[in-house]
C-alpha cells in the first residue's frame, strides 16, 4: 500500500485504514459476491431469497434466463442465445473471465 500524499511518514502511531478488500483476505469473497450481485441487479436479474446464489430473469418475449454462482464459478441457463451473448459480455465488462 502506498502513502497517501500529504501523509507524513514520521507522525508516531498514525496509519493509513483500507476501505476495501484485498485478495486473500477472509473477506475477499464476501465482497466479490456483493460486487457481483450489484452488477446483476443493474442488468435486471433478481436475485433469488431461497437460494442468494440463484439470480433470475424473465424476458418480454418469454424467455428466461438463471445465472448460478458457486465459490467462484458461474453457470448460466438460458432460452435466448442473445441475451446469454449480453450477459456474458457484460460479466466481461466488469470481471476478469478466463
């Protein structure tokens, strides 16, 4: 981590408070799964209250689409091939996909 600008290095006990999480950390997943179910909520889906890992979405046209989450895996059942393209792409957007 570096020091702020304006931080002096020699003020005696003062540090610096990290305001999110690093990889490794206990709370790495917490916080990528909270990340990761923001970005699904923006494009639409809900998130299911019997399983929080389970997000749905229902399309106009009568297709539906469910994204399942599991550690760091994702699996995506769909009817409509545009939107499974959509949904992939946006996943890109905001996470590193191997």
């Amino acid at each position: 981590m570096n020091i702020p600008a304006g931080f002096e290095r020699n003020t005696g006990n003062k540090m610096c408070k990290l305001k999110k999480a690093i990889y490794g950390l206990k709370q790495f997943p917490r916080a990528w799964f909270g990340r990761f179910a923001k970005v699904m909520k923006e494009s639409g889906y809900k998130q299911c209250q019997g399983d929080h890992t389970l997000f749905i979405k229902h399309l106009i046209v009568g297709g539906v689409t469910a994204l399942l989450v599991y550690v760091d895996d994702i699996i995506v059942i769909e009817n409509d091939e545009r939107e499974k393209h959509e949904v992939k792409q946006r996943l890109a957007t905001e996470f590193e996909i191997k």
